[in-house]
C-alpha cells in the first residue's frame, strides 16, 4: 500500500504547491531557543541523525508564518524518493545537496508569499470559509480513502457493507500517512487544513487585486525581466528545468508561465500497448512459473532423472507460451490497427477513444491540449532510448512504426517543434511581484536546516 500512499502524496503535493502548516508566533519564539544544528554536528561525527529535536526548529519565518526543520526535510526526502521512483539519481555531493535545500527553501518561501501579503492586508477567513475549507479537506481525504476499498475487502470480506468498508479503507489511509511521515494522522491533518486555508486566503487575495489593488506598468516589467532572466539561465544549463515550468503551467500547478523556451522542444503525441491492469498479474505469474519450469527442466535433464517430469514440464511451459503469447498477440494486433488509423488520417485522441477498451491500450501520454514534449537535442531521459531515438528522428506529421521495448509497444507522432526564444511583454498585463520583498522580510535560520539531506 505504501507506493498508493507514494503516488496519492505526490499528487498532493503538487496540487498544494508545497507542504506546510500555519504554525503559532509563540511555537517560533519557543524553537528559536533551542540548540541549533544537531543534525549537521551528528552527521560530521559519523553518527546516526536524531531529528526530533531539530525537526521543530524554525527554518524561516515570515511574518506570523513559520516553516519548520521537518517541513524542509519531508520536502526534502519526498523529493529523493519521488526520484527513485523514477530512476533518478538522488544529490550525493555537499554541493548537490546544498542545491536543493536552496531550491526547497525558495519553493516553501513561495508558498507563503500570498497568504503572508493578505494578512499583511488585514484579510481573515470567516467561519463559513473555515467550515467550507474543512467540508473541502473531509472530501479530500475520503476521496483518496477510497483508494484503499480494495483493501479493505481483501480484509472484511465481500459481504461487508459499504459503511464498514468505507470505515475500514480510512483507517488504512490513516496508518499509511502515519508510517509515511513519523507522526499521528491528525498532525498530518492539521497541515493540510491549514494549506487549504493558506489558499482560501490567497484566493481572498486574488479577490481583492482583482477589484483595483494593481501595480504599476513598471513594477510589471521589472517582474518578468527578472523572471526571464532566471528562466533563461536556469532552462539553458538543464533542459528538465523547462519542461517542468511548461509542464506544470499547462497543468495549472502553477501561475508562471515559461518566458524563455531554449531550442530543442517537439510536441509529440503518444500511445503505449502492453499488458492491461485484467491482465498484468495472470501474465506474471505465467512469467514466473516458466522461469521456474526452465530451472527445473535443467536440473533434470543434466542428472538424466524422471524423463516423465521433464515431459510434464515441457507441456506446462508450451501451455504458458500459448497463454502469454495470445495475450502479447492481441496486444500486437491491436497496436496495428490504432496505427493504421492514424495513418488514414484518424486523430491520436480519437484512436486511442477507439481502442481503449480493448487488450493491451493502456496508455494515451498527453495533457488536455493534446501532447506531451520531447526534448531531441540530447537524450530525454524520460522515455527509454528507442523511443527517444525514433522521436527525434521524426519530422513534423510523421507517424512512428510500432516500437518494441520490452512488452510494451510504443505508437508516436510528432507534431510541430516549440517555437524557440523569448515570451512577449505584455506592458498592460497586471502582474504583483512580492516574493522579493517576502525574501527581503523572512528570518532565516540556515543553521537550523544544514543537516537536510546529509546522511
């Protein structure tokens, strides 16, 4: 269950920009007091980190908002883990490690730049919003409990009733949450209400500039000067950088759009073939059961013992070739007829509609706008190489044969490049820039936090 709490958290994370929680002015006064960088003198010593002291340390406050030790470092290890979920190599070096604390501090920062500036401007939630954003917050939660029903009838029983099962798949959730972070479910709680009330009162916010609080032409043009600039900077030295700005833009997991696309960018849309979710785990176990037919049939035939068995064995395993193999063909079969509407001029989107259903499509990669980007002046490290190799080679309108990694087939199609360069400067656009001001405002406490990532 901990890889559903995995995927479940990340899409949290994403959708709350940043984990954090709205803590008291006195828990920061209280933290400021206690010692500082336990975790940095453990770890120069070769012994084993203790963080529950220096996990309720202050890492910046910013007004009467307080970021802790232990939000940066479950950012922090969400981050690493997120990368090996993905096969990603996780900061190894002093330096690597400093990187992203730095880039972890900037995200929390940003975080609580709107909600910081309405209460500067004496903005409040009601109790009604507070009661909407806890209706808001039980919905969440029973939503993703519901991930677990499946559990939980393993568990009670398929004669159990709804409200039993219902209670039994929150609780869990509930466990999960608690093993994944270290602390009660209801801490964890605790936190996201207050995101969501973070972001009630930054639509508060919105609400307001929206009215008439506005900046200046000027202090407009100075945002987005400085935001190409580190767009451009940033995108050119890691091409990964640009997709995840793009990428989350079009998702709507963040306002700032991409100023800057370096050269290199194709939009492609893509379908994938393999084994269906009915499918996978039968088609698994056949896997296995021949691996272990193939040792068994080794063994007998090098002693010369029980031909009857080994006659056994080779029926049983021809039985599984069979099995798996007229799963791989439909599988097969299916791939060629998406690919031969899509080269009668059917839509990617509408072909895969079409097929759906059927065994073996299992994938259609795209955002509601229809593709996704590959990066082809250098390997894209999120598709496999064949697939890379076949993508970039494609011009625009071409349709790629039928790709073969492993199990899995692979259909593309390579609509037009992203236009390279600068975004246009809208000078009548209404654009509020405070995070420099925030960073100017926030208290940071570097020695507090310079063990995040240190093992």
């Amino acid at each position: 269950m901990r890889n559903k709490l995995f995927a479940l958290l990340l899409c949290l994370l994403l959708m709350l920009s940043a984990a954090g929680c709205l803590e008291k002015a006195e828990k920061a006064e209280k933290a400021e007091t206690q010692p500082a960088a336990v975790a940095t003198a453990a770890a120069d010593a070769g012994e084993p980190v203790d963080t529950s002291e220096t996990d309720a340390l202050p890492a910046f406050t910013l007004g009467d908002f307080t970021v802790t030790v232990g939000e940066v470092r479950s950012s922090y290890n969400t981050i690493v883990e997120y990368m090996g979920y993905y096969g990603l190599t996780a900061p190894t070096t002093a330096e690597e490690i400093q990187q992203y604390r730095s880039m972890i501090i900037e995200d929390l920062l940003t975080a609580k730049v709107l909600p910081w500036k309405a209460q500067q401007m004496g903005l409040k939630l009601t109790e009604e919003k507070k009661e909407q954003v806890a209706r808001e917050v039980e919905e969440l939660i029973a939503e993703y409990a519901g991930d677990y029903l499946d559990d939980a009838k393993a568990e009670l029983g398929e004669d159990a009733g709804a409200a039993e099962l219902a209670l039994k798949a929150r609780e869990f959730l509930e466990q999960d949450v608690a093993d994944y972070f270290g602390y009660p479910f209801s801490q964890w709680l605790e936190e996201l209400t207050a995101s969501y009330e973070e972001n009630a009162l930054t639509e508060m916010l919105r609400e307001a500039f929206n009215e008439g609080v506005a900046v200046t032409a000027e202090q407009a043009r100075t945002w987005f000067e400085t935001e190409l600039a580190e767009q451009k900077e940033s995108f050119e030295a890691d091409y990964t950088y640009f997709k995840s700005q793009y990428s989350a833009y079009r998702a709507g997991e963040s306002d700032t759009p991409a100023l800057y696309t370096p050269e290199g960018f194709g939009r492609m849309q893509v379908i994938t073939f393999n084994v269906n979710d009915a499918d996978s785990a039968a088609y698994a176990a056949n896997e296995l059961e021949m691996t272990n037919l193939e040792a068994e049939y080794g063994k007998l035939v090098l002693r010369g013992q029980d031909e009857a068995r080994q006659a056994e064995i080779l029926a049983r395993y021809q039985e599984l070739q069979t099995l798996n193999g007229g799963m791989f063909q439909q599988i097969l079969d299916n791939a060629q007829k998406t690919r031969a509407d899509v080269l009668e001029g059917m839509d990617m989107r509408d072909a895969y509609d079409k097929y759906a259903d059927l065994a073996g499509v299992v994938g259609y990669h795209n955002y509601a706008d229809g593709y996704v980007i590959f990066y082809t002046k250098a390997q894209d490290d999120e598709w496999p190489q064949e697939v890379w190799n076949a993508a970039a080679a494609l011009k625009e309108g071409e349709v790629s044969e039928l790709l073969q990694v492993g199990d899995t087939f692979y259909l593309i199609k390579r609509l037009s490049d992203l236009p390279a360069g600068t975004a246009a400067f809208e000078g009548d656009a209404v654009q509020e820039d405070w995070l420099s001001e925030a960073r100017n405002a926030a208290v940071f406490y570097e020695e507090n936090y310079a063990g995040v990532g240190v093992q």
